[in-house]
C-alpha cells in the first residue's frame, strides 16, 4: 500500500486507487485544517477525465465475477472487509478531525460504530438471495434482482466516511462495482479506510478517484459504462448531475439539504436532559450537518421559559480545535462556509433580530485565526429571513414563536425541502398523529438527527431533499433492478 496513514502534526499523501493499485499523478491538491488553516494535513492526486476512464475500466472488468457470487458470498466477503475497519480507527479520526474540523469524540464516535452499522444491511441476505415466484396464466414467472453493474459515489465533506461507505456497502452487496470521489476539501480519513476495507475484496471493485468536481465531475457522471449515481450534497450540484445522468438514462439516489423544523408543544419537557439533546441536534458538527435542527418553532406561552432552558444547554459548548479534549464545537469547514453563516446572521440583525452568542470560545488567539464561529441563538426574526428559510448550516439557530398548531405545521412544509423533523411533547400519541403531517423523509419525536436514526429503517429525503433511501432492506434494493423472468408452459 502507498498511502500512508500519519499521526497528528504529519501529512498524509495520497494516491488514486484504481484496480487493486494505488496510482500517483503528476498534479496535486493540498488538504488543509480548519482550525490552523495554515497547516497541511495532507495531499491528494489532482485526478483528470483519463484516470476517471481508467478506474471505470476497472471496476467494469471485476463486476461480472463478483455479481455471479452472489448475495451470501457478497455479504460473507463485505463482511470480512467491515472487520478491517475496526483497525487503526484513532488514528483515522486524528486525520479526520484535522482534515474536517470535527471534535475528536465526532470523530472517533462516526469511525468506531460505522462496521457495526454497516453490518445491519447484510440481515437482508436471506431475503434477497431467491426469486419470488407469482401465478402465471401461462407457465412460471419469477422476479428476480439484477446490479446495475458500476456504481459512482459522489459524497460531501461533512461526513464523507460514513455517507460513502452506505453507498459502498449497498452497492457491493447487490452485485456492483464501486467508483468512490471523496471530497477534495476532506477526503483523507475515507480513503483510509477504504484502504482498510478493500484489502478483503477482488482487485477493481472499490476504485477512488480524487480531484476538483469541475475536472472529473462530468467524466464521472456521463460515462457511458456507470450504470448508477449514488449522490450526497447540494441540490445545486444535484441538479446538475441529474442533467448528465439523462445523457444515457442513469438510475440516480440522491441525499440533499434541509432546512429541519423542531415543532414544540405547549407540553414539551424542558429538563436538562431533553435541551442537552435538542441542543446536541443543532449544533452537532457545528451545525453542518443536512439532519440538523435548522429551526426552532415554540409556542408564544412557553417560549420564555424555554429559550432559558435552551440556552443553558447551548452554553455548555466549548470552541476550539477538536483535538482539545475540553472541546465540543470545531470550527466551520471552510472559509468560504464560515462567510456564509457570517451573512446569514448579520442579514437578521439588519432585520430588526436578537443574537445571542453561547458557548465559550477555548483559545481566543486560536478562535480568531481559524474559521470559528461563535454559536448563537436568534429570535425576534422575521419569518421570510434567509436564516429561517434557506439550509444555513452554520451554528446558528432561529426560534420563532407560534400560537396556532395548524397554521406552524403549513409554516414548517412551507419549504422546497424535505430532509428531516421534529415533534417534541410529552403525549408521544399526539405527537406521533401530528408527525404524519409534516412533509419530510424522516420525522423524530422529542429527538432529532443521525445520532437518532434507525440503521434499520430507510432514510433519505422529499421534495427537493432528495430522490431514493438509505439503509434498510429499501437502501439495497436502491442498487438493483428488477427482472422478471416468464416462461411458457401451456401443454399443446
């Protein structure tokens, strides 16, 4: 193996891996930490529409042989490769925390339950390993499951190793080959552990193409030989991608924002428990994470009372590198990420807004040469502000009060998106009849985001939040076709 994995303060270089072979180019790309945006944590090759050919060859010429195992033997060999990624995982969180931003519990909490996670998708074998036969007027008919041949995984920077392995996983074990893009700003700890999990699979089933989207994007999305897209990111990009995808009728499964509603009742417990979990849910990965709670609806009788409890939770956020121990809250992915919150918050005070910074920043120095955001509360804000209606992924977080249920709820679905929601009261029946009402893939009762998610149940999104699930039986069947085999018996 030519990648090599490093400990904190040394770089991490590395190389396409293309049929088995990890493959230099003669460009590069700089990974960078955005906690000392100084600092290099690694390289990447700058991977150009040739290589893309090359790692579709690749993976095209293992299929075959890998599809005709079938689903037991797929899931034996997935599942031996699932293993290989309980190894070195502090070390791969060290990188990741470095190269994404996130605090080293994140870190380590997403790489150490992520086999375990995985693992669930391959209860499904039994299931899908036979045809289903039904009546026939004529003889037999079967329906039965086909890959779709080479997969592409296309995944953001937020939580690439996780996003990408449910795309990796699933793919694999219907039958497909697998052409990963890591994201060129965090791509580090994923091709790590890519490195780890294909040492137990056949040479070209799992290939990895780095580089900038607007140079091997397209190579990526219209090759003619990719008979599936497994899309995380912006629904800008996925537009785009579904343009390409029409070229030749590609299957796409696309994962996009959210702009999340948390929907209080007058009932809803305000204990330290419940507001450390709400507070957990928004600020999470400093807010830059698709299921966050991205606004706060509270009735007008409680709302004191609440934004008091909320706010002592929120307090207890520490800002820094999350390296430091004491830290729970990085800093923003990017500077181009950090701006962005920066309008979005300085948009609601010209609105007439009330923000309220929380938390405690553990380095000022440090806080002022990185790209930190200080987390806040903002109320008094005007419905239509871009904080309230847009996906702000930022560490900011709107409350607005309400007085009538009916008139919230067409607030809430009042959005192209449709990622995730809320309800939080004590009368889980209640909230459970109101849940059925908010137009979003995923609805949580009094919790809220992936730390809550079901592994065992699909997840993915509505209206403009997304096309296709992830996990459960549904996520797999995302990766196959189906086939229906009929045969004429009649006698005479």
């Amino acid at each position: 193996m030519t990648m090599q994995l490093t400990r904190a303060g040394e770089r991490t270089d590395a190389r396409l891996f293309i049929g088995g072979e990890w493959v230099d180019g003669p460009a590069h790309l700089e990974v960078r930490n955005p906690a000392h945006p100084d600092e290099i944590v690694g390289t990447i090759v700058r991977g150009t529409p040739a290589d893309v050919d090359r790692a579709v060859a690749a993976a095209k010429a293992a299929q075959p042989a890998w599809a005709a195992l079938g689903f037991r033997a797929r899931a034996e060999a997935i599942g031996r490769g699932l293993d290989r990624l309980n190894e070195g995982v502090h070390e791969r969180s060290v990188i990741y925390v470095r190269e994404n931003g996130k605090t080293l519990e994140e870190a380590g909490h997403e790489l150490k339950g992520l086999a375990d996670r995985l693992r669930l998708s391959l209860e499904h074998v039994e299931e899908l390993d036979h045809m289903r036969s039904i009546d026939s007027p004529t003889g037999r008919t079967l329906i039965a499951y086909r890959p779709y041949g080479v997969i592409v995984s296309i995944v953001p920077w937020n939580s690439p190793v996780t996003l990408a392995f449910n795309q990796i996983v699933s793919g694999l074990l219907a039958g497909n080959s697998v052409v990963v893009k890591p994201p060129e700003s965090a791509p580090l700890a994923l091709i790590a552990s890519i490195e780890a999990f294909a040492r137990e699979l056949a040479p070209g089933l799992v290939n990895i193409i780095t580089g900038l989207p607007d140079e091997i994007g397209d190579a990526l999305t219209t090759h003619p030989d990719v008979g599936k897209i497994g899309f995380t990111g912006s629904i800008r990009a996925a537009k785009h991608i579904g343009s390409n995808a029409a070229q030749t009728i590609k299957s796409v499964t696309l994962e996009l924002g959210g702009n999340d509603a948390a929907i209080l009742l007058e009932d809803v417990d305000l204990s330290d428990a419940t507001m450390d979990r709400m507070a957990a849910s928004v600020f999470y990965m400093t807010g830059q994470v698709c299921m966050a709670i991205k606004r706060i609806y509270v009735p007008e009788k409680i709302a004191e009372a609440f934004i008091a409890a909320f706010r002592k939770a929120a307090n207890k956020l520490v800002i820094g590198d999350g390296l430091d121990p004491k830290v729970t809250m990085g800093p923003m992915h990017t500077k181009l990420q950090l701006e962005r919150g920066r309008a979005f918050v300085d948009d609601a005070v010209n609105r007439g807004a009330t923000v309220e910074p929380v938390g405690t920043i553990a380095d000022p120095e440090l806080f002022d040469t990185g790209y930190f955001m200080q987390p806040s509360i903002v109320t008094n804000i005007a419905a239509d502000a871009p904080l309230v209606v847009e996906e702000q992924f930022c560490p900011s977080v709107p409350i607005v009060t309400y007085r009538d249920l009916d008139d919230v709820l067409a607030r809430a679905n009042d959005t192209v998106y449709g990622l995730g929601g809320s309800i939080w009261s004590r009368d889980i029946e209640k909230a459970l009849e109101l849940a059925t009402r908010v137009a979003s893939g995923s609805v949580w009762i009094n919790a809220h985001g992936t730390a809550f998610i079901n592994r065992r149940a699909p997840y993915g999104g509505v209206k403009q939040s997304g096309i296709g699930r992830k996990a459960g039986l549904e996520g797999i069947l995302d990766y196959l076709q189906l086939q229906t085999i009929s045969s004429y018996e009649k006698a005479g």
